[in-house]
C-alpha cells in the first residue's frame, strides 16, 4: 500500500516567449591553418584553461583573439607542460591588466606555436 504523499505546488517556470533561439552566440573557433599559413597578426583577449574539452578528451588551452578587420575567435590549442607554464604566466598577465599584441601561430611539426610578430 502506498503511503499518502504530500502534494507541493510546482514552481513555475519562467516563460521565453518572443524570445528568438540562435545557435551563433558564441564566439567562433578560429581556423588555426588559415592563421597559421597566412601569418595573421592578433591580439590575445583573454586565456582559459579547459581540462578534459580538447580531441578525445584531453585538456586544451582556449584563446579569445583578435585579428585586424575580423571579430573575436578562439584559438584552441592542446595542453602540454611547457605550453601550460607560458600560458599560465600569459593568463596571469592578462588578468593583472597586461596586454598581449602583435602575436602569430605558427606549425611546426604537427604542432601549433605562439610567437611574437611584428606589424
């Protein structure tokens, strides 16, 4: 036999509508060739940090950039030690106020590089 349950109210929910869904909110991911191939000078905007969101689930560095005459895109780049300490000291820069310009990517290899350009 059951036992007589309490009946609560439900919570209402708030209501979205005349709200319009769009899948293109977020920033875009930046194509890292195309970056690469054509030296494309950018400035960093922000680092983040995302353990686990990289290629069959490896951690991987997010950069917010900004290249002349294009909107913001992320950079992705994978997670290794001696990309995590310089990125971490670029993230804090950033953080503290600091500003990161005139960068480039580069390939070398099968992996991809930050470098300092020149305008």
């Amino acid at each position: 036999m059951k036992k007589p349950t309490s009946k609560r109210p439900r919570k209402s929910r708030a209501s979205n509508q005349g709200e319009e869904f769009s899948f293109g909110l977020g920033k875009p991911y930046a194509n890292n060739d195309e970056y690469a191939e054509k030296g494309l000078l950018f400035d960093i905007l922000s680092i983040e940090f995302e353990p686990g969101k990289g290629f069959e689930g490896r951690d991987r560095w997010a950069l917010t950039v900004k290249a002349k005459d294009r909107d913001p895109e992320v950079l992705s780049l994978n997670s290794n030690p001696r990309r995590d300490e310089q990125l971490r000291s670029a993230q804090a820069h950033l953080q503290r106020g600091g500003k990161s310009s005139n960068k480039r990517l580069r390939l070398s290899g099968n992996a991809y590089y930050l470098t300092d350009g020149h305008s």
